[in-house]
C-alpha cells in the first residue's frame, strides 16, 4: 500500500486479496482433497502375470521305471510307450529302464500268484512313493498285462506292447481326462465329479418313509465308519471329510409306481421311471439339513421302499428295466440314492422286520462315491487284466491319477478365476480393491506359478497342494463383500450428488476470477501513471 492510494482503492484491494485467497484455498486445499477423498482405493495388482496366464499350457511329469530280463527289451517297452504319448501335451513321462535284478527275477519266478510278485517288487523297490509307476516282466502270466491295485504293472515281454501301452493310456494316465480337467469346457466326467475345495461334508442319510409298517435293523454310524470311513482315508492327503449318519422319517414320495407281472416270490414288482427319481431329490434336499457346513455336501440317501411298494425297479427312459443288483442312481454334484427293497419273506413276517445287505448297499455307495470323486470306471482291454477291489479302498495309482486331475483343474479354475475378476476390474471402474483382497490375489498369483512348476517337476503332491492354495485364495478374492462395496454408487450418481452441492460455489469464483485478473491488469499501469 502507498501513501497515495485512496480509501475505496484500498477496499477493493482487500476485496481482491480476500478472492484470491478464497480461490487458493478452494484450488489448492479443497480441490485435492475433494479429489482424494473420493477416488476408489485400489491396491497394485499383477495384471501383467495374470493376462499371460494360459490353461492350455499347463502339463504333469509322472515316472516310469521299466524293468526287463534284458536290457534290448527294456530299451524296446521304453521306446514303444514314449511314442505311444508323443502326441499327449498334459503328460511328460519321464521314462528310466534298468535290467530287472537277478534276485528278484528269481523270487518272483518262485511265487505262483501275481500278488505274490507284487510283495516282492515292493520289497526291493519303493513302490509308496507318488507318482511312479513299476513296469516290470513276468514271464509266467497268464495275460499280456497285470495291472496291480500298488503302483506295479506286469507284462508277458515285448509282443505285450499294443497292450502295455493302451493299458497305460486308459487305464492308468488317462491323458484324455487330464485335457478335459485343464479345459475351461466341462466334459462328461467333469460335470458329474465335484468342484474342487478344501474338503467335503459326506451326509448318509436313511430314509424310512413308514416306520410303523417295517422294522430295518441298520446301523448306520457303523457303517458310515466302516465302509466310507475306510475309503476316505485313504484319501487324506487329498480332501477332508467330515463324515455324518442320519434318520429321516416319514419322508413319504409317490414314484407314481406300476405294477408288472412276474415269475418271482412276490408275483410282480412296482415300475417306476427314471426321470421321476429327480423330484425325489427335492424332497431329499428339503429334509437333509447338509446346510450345516461350509464344505460342499456329499449326499448319500438310502430310500427304505416300504412292503407295499416292493420291490421297486427302476426304468429308463427307452422303458427298459435297469438290471442290478441294487437299484440306485445318481445326480452329478449331488450325490446317488439306494433304493433299498425287503424281500417278500421279510415283508410276510409278523411284524415285518428287514436287514438290509450292508455290504452291497455301501459297496454301491462307494461306487457312487468314486465316481463323484473323479476316479472313472475302466473299460475291459482285450489281454489285460485289471485285479478287482479287494476292498473299500481305491488303487494306489488311482489316488495319484486323482491327484494329476486335481492339481490341474485347481490351477486352470484358479487361473480363469483371476482372470475374470481382472477383466471385472476393467469394466467397472468403482470396485474398491482393499489390501485384504490384493493379499490374496498376490497369493494365487504365486502359488499357481509355483504349483505349474512343481507340477512339470513332477512333484505331484506338493503341486497339488500349492494349486490348491491358490485356488482358495483366488476364489477369496472373488467372494470378497467388500468388491460389491460401491457398485450401488455408480460414477453418474456422483455427479448427480456432488454438482448441485459445487455449482452455487464455483459460481462467484469464477466472477471473482474474472474481476481478479481485471484488477491484476490495472495495477502495473497505475504504478507505472503514479
């Protein structure tokens, strides 16, 4: 200020400096953090590491040890069961061949059984260990391959090859399962087996729909323990189970049911259709209370048909009986139900009282139960020969197939996984990403790196459980609530909110501004005039 300036002039220099600081203020201050407090938090990701992600990329390594009377025929099964899976990018088979020991050449020509032979292969070699397999000649067999419930498979010698070899693909490695399980598409075996998870929740339910016409003696706990506690032990390393055992009464379903004439003790049997058994299910679903967990639920119903129903046979839908020994079917990702009939001696008893067979109805239930599980049936192979269950139990080589089956179905869900919430936080720019959520797709991210290539390794059960890491921690990320926290808030509804709450202040500062820089222009030529 100097001495020549007027009153007024000072006033309207006040007024101006007041202005300017209102718009410093307003630009410098309330600007930035009007823009901080309302932008969308969002952690640094790898978007780089998961675009490059390719599920069609993905393969296991499996060990092959073939041991031969001589090192020609060796070298020849060696060579004939490479070429046999050169054309297989899910399966590398790394393929040793040494000259099968003089003394357990001689101990296994001593012994008469192939089981026998087995004990003595295990005795010289580690057959518990993952992922390798036991190619070894036997001479004294009656087929071309014996294909043992261990990790050992026999054969005759090198004429045995068209048949070592499509054991091995069919039976064995199952190249073609192994594709479908890292495919996005779902094949056949795939829709049917559960999803993969930490665990599952396995409920046998009984349902007696009249109790007060039929007394059942059927222990269930017991047999829950016996048979599928059995069968899932052995699968420990792979998924937990829970296992649980109940009652339902008077569940009551009408299979619409007719009667068929027949020559048996009962004159007949009540016919009901295939497709009619899926409204069953519903009723099952409403009653079974397997909501009680947060692990997927196995359901195991055995139907108790009462005397005035039996027996109840099933009809498919070209209306031809089902022949089995036990009548029963199955829901992919369900479960499968037992329909359990008394015989016409048990119904003519006074009162009529019934035992059900326990080891037929849970040899169906395990039955049920492997394929839900991912361990397919096998078809006959003309000069092989697949040595029967013995128990409850599966094969060891199937439990490893499981395990190839898992490991990459976990990494490709994982992968297609991640990329889907990556292109989700593409398209809608609002999803909050908080630190918690970025944890966890950092921690897929890795695990899924790591478990391809423990996998290629050849590491089988260490891949299995990385992938399955980073399948959990990749569907975390996807589940999270807090991704859903500002979807009702979309961009043009914050505009909607704050315009109307900015556009009455930014009116007078920009007439301030205007008159701002008018007086900033005048004041150099006044100084310049005085």
């Amino acid at each position: 200020m100097t001495k020549h300036e007027t009153k007024p002039e000072i006033e309207e220099s006040n007024r101006m400096w007041a202005s300017a600081s209102f718009v410093g203020v307003l630009i410098v201050i309330g600007l930035p953090l009007w823009w901080k407090t309302t932008e969308v938090y969002r952690v640094a990701l790898p978007y780089d590491k998961i675009n490059a992600f390719d599920t069609q990329a993905h393969a296991v390594s499996s060990e092959l040890v073939v041991l031969a009377y001589d090192e020609k025929t060796a070298a020849e099964v060696a060579g004939y069961v490479e070429k046999a899976f050169t054309d297989s990018d899910v399966l590398n088979l790394k393929i040793t061949k040494q000259v099968l020991p003089e003394k357990l050449r001689r101990s296994m020509e001593s012994v008469a059984e192939e089981q026998e032979a087995v004990e003595e292969v295990a005795a010289a070699f580690d057959i518990k260990q993952h992922n390798k397999l036991y190619v070894v000649q036997r001479g004294p067999l009656f087929q071309d391959v014996w294909l043992a419930g261990e990790r050992v498979l026999f054969f005759r010698d090198a004429k045995a090859l068209g048949t070592l070899a499509k054991v091995l693909r069919q039976w064995v490695y199952e190249p073609a399962l192994l594709r479908g399980a890292r495919s996005e598409l779902a094949d056949s075996w795939r829709r049917l087996r559960f999803p993969p998870g930490r665990g599952y929740y396995i409920v046998l339910s009984v349902v007696h729909p009249r109790p007060q016409d039929l007394k059942v003696e059927f222990h269930a706990g017991e047999a829950m323990e016996d048979y599928i506690g059995s069968f899932t032990d052995e699968l420990e390393e792979i998924h937990n189970f829970t296992l649980k055992s109940q009652w339902l009464y008077l569940l009551n379903f009408d299979f619409q049911a007719k009667e068929v004439r027949e020559e048996s003790a009962w004159g007949r049997h009540m016919a009901t259709r295939e497709e009619r058994l899926q409204l069953l299910l519903a009723q099952l679903e409403s009653r079974a209370a397997t909501h009680v967990s947060e692990l997927p639920a196995i359901n195991l119903a055995l139907y108790l048909v009462p005397c005035a129903e039996a027996p109840l046979v099933i009809y498919d839908t070209d209306d031809k009986r089902v022949s089995a020994a036990v009548q029963a079917f199955m829901s992919p990702k369900w479960g499968g139900v037992v329909l359990g009939s008394p015989s016409a001696d048990d119904c003519a008893r006074d009162p009529p009282s019934w035992r059900p067979p326990v080891a037929l109805i849970m040899g169906t239930f395990i039955a049920q139960l492997r394929e839900l599980l991912g361990i397919t049936d096998k078809a006959n192979i003309e000069g092989a020969h697949l040595e029967p269950l013995r128990s409850v139990i599966p094969r060891r080589w199937e439990v490893d197939t499981l395990l190839r089956i898992r490991t990459l179905e976990q990494i490709s869900t994982a992968e297609s996984t991640l990329q889907s919430l990556a292109q989700l936080l593409g398209e809608i720019s609002n999803i909050v990403i908080n630190d918690e959520v970025g944890a966890s797709i950092n921690a897929a991210v890795d695990a899924i790196q790591k478990a391809g290539a423990l996998a290629k390794g050849g590491d089988l059960l260490e891949a299995y459980r990385t992938s399955l890491e980073g399948f959990l921690a990749a569907e975390t990320a996807f589940m999270e609530p807090s991704l859903l926290a500002l979807l009702y808030f979309p961009d043009d509804q914050k505009y909607a909110i704050y315009i109307p709450l900015f556009l009455p202040i930014m009116f007078p500062v920009v007439l301030s501004l205007k008159n701002l820089f008018n007086w900033l222009r005048r004041s150099p030529k006044k100084e310049k005039t005085e």
